[in-house]
C-alpha cells in the first residue's frame, strides 16, 4: 500500500508588482539572497523553471523555507543547491501573502549557500573519473633523487595553476603592478592593469566602506571573470570563464590566500 501523497500548501504570490526581478544570467541566486539579507524583511524569491517553480522564503537575515514545485517535489538544502547552480532562469522578488507554517531550512543565508557549496563542491568530486592504468603507474613511479641546487617547492603560479586550470591567464605582480610570472594564452597586460590599478584602491575603498584591509576581489566581465588576492609581497591575477557565481569565486578566492599565506 503506497504512503499518502503529502499535501502541500498554496501559496499565493500575486500581490502587485515585485519588488525586484532579473536574469540569473546576469546575477546569480546566491547573490540575490546575500542582497535581500540585509532588508530585514520576510520576502519571497520565486525562481521560474522549465516545469516548475522554486520558492526561498527570507526571514530578516535567515532562511526559512527552500522548495521546488513542479514535476517533481524538492526542497531544503538539496532543493537550495540546485537553485543556487542555476545559470540561466528568471526571478522574482515579492512580500509573501501567506507564510509557510514550518519552515525546512532555518540558519543565516550566508552560512546555507556556503555549505550548499561545500555540498556541491564534494558531489562534483565524486563524480570524477579516471583512467585506472594510467593512476596505477603514478603510483608506481620513483622520483629522480633532487640535489641540493635543485628547488623543491613550486613556484606561487605553479601552485595556482594547478587549481584553476581551467584558466585563461594567471599572472604573478609584484606590489608595484610588474608582472614577474605569466600564465596561459592570452596577453597580460590588460589584466595586469585593471588588477594593479584595483589593488592600489583596496585600501581606500576598505576604509570608505568601514571594511578594514581588503585582501582581494572578484569582478565579472562579460563571460569572464577577473580575480585576485593580495598576498605580503606579490598579487595573483587570474581570468577565467565565468560559470560559477561571484559568491562561489569569492569563497574560492579567500581558501586560495589562506594556503598561500601559510
């Protein structure tokens, strides 16, 4: 005998006009809600699928409750990780007529979408393959003995390169905007001028914003993404496709540093 199909609360979201509306293609969802957090508001964010809706309830700075209506029902933070990866759709932002009775995600936004993308992140590594001859040889394999003269630990780009391969240019400055080290196909000059000139103004634009230092940046430029840290005597620049939100690329700007500082 099959289990009762759960019955599920309407909600109606009709009430004038939004508040705010846009393109995931433009701006991620993970951006959005880190936006509306700040409102202090319970809000409403309805993500228009194929077939289907997904819906995020805001409470002032929380999440309260994630849900995807459509086909198929989801919701908490499985339903959370497929929205936030959603890379084209549109949104919408409303004042909620009714409010779920118990909500499925409750906990700060910020906190949730990072460990969405923990989440994500682990699921996108088990789903790696390779070539198990080829793996078994690695490990066969014995390392020329290394003299003296010989430098043991790679360089700072080399250490980057190896995490972002997917790179179109990685660049190595010193503090005064030269370039040291070069990676990749595309020419550095210009990412080595937007990245100098930004750093220079890190310090001042810290200190408008009652920031403090900052350390770094990420910025979308069209299909690309520019990014660097600031580390005590160098800068790393990248550029790379942008196909993962600003949120992601920040979270993954700031582990970068903190290995490299180490």
């Amino acid at each position: 005998m099959g289990q009762p199909q759960r019955k599920k609360e309407k909600v109606v979201e009709l009430s004038g006009p939004p508040i705010m509306q846009g393109q995931l293609k433009t701006i991620s969802l993970g951006d959005v809600l880190q936006l509306l957090a700040g409102r202090g508001e319970r809000l409403l964010v309805l993500i228009h699928l194929p077939d289907g809706v997904g819906r995020v309830f805001l409470e002032g700075e929380n999440l309260f409750h994630v849900e995807i209506a459509g086909s198929q029902y989801e919701e908490g933070l499985s339903a959370l990780r497929k929205l936030i990866s959603l890379k084209d759709g549109r949104f919408e932002v409303r004042l909620p007529i009714r409010w779920p009775e118990e909500g499925n995600l409750i906990g700060p936004v910020q906190a949730l979408l990072l460990e969405a993308l923990r989440q994500e992140d682990e699921a996108s590594f088990k789903e790696t393959f390779f070539n198990e001859d080829l793996f078994e040889k690695a490990l066969e394999f014995d390392p020329p003995e290394v003299t003296e003269r010989e430098e043991l630990k790679p360089s700072l780009l080399e250490r980057v390169s190896k995490k972002f391969s997917e790179a179109d240019n990685l660049i190595l400055l010193d503090k005064q905007g030269e370039v040291i080290e070069e990676r990749g196909e595309s020419k550095s000059e210009e990412l080595a001028g937007i990245v100098s000139y930004a750093v220079f103004h890190l310090q001042e634009i810290g200190n408008l914003l009652s920031l403090g230092e900052l350390s770094g940046f990420a910025l979308a430029k069209k299909n690309k993404l520019i990014g660097a840290v600031s580390l005590d005597e160098n800068i790393i620049a990248l550029k790379v496709p942008f196909k993962k939100g600003l949120l992601w690329w920040s979270k993954k700007l700031i582990e970068l540093r903190k290995e490299l500082v180490q």
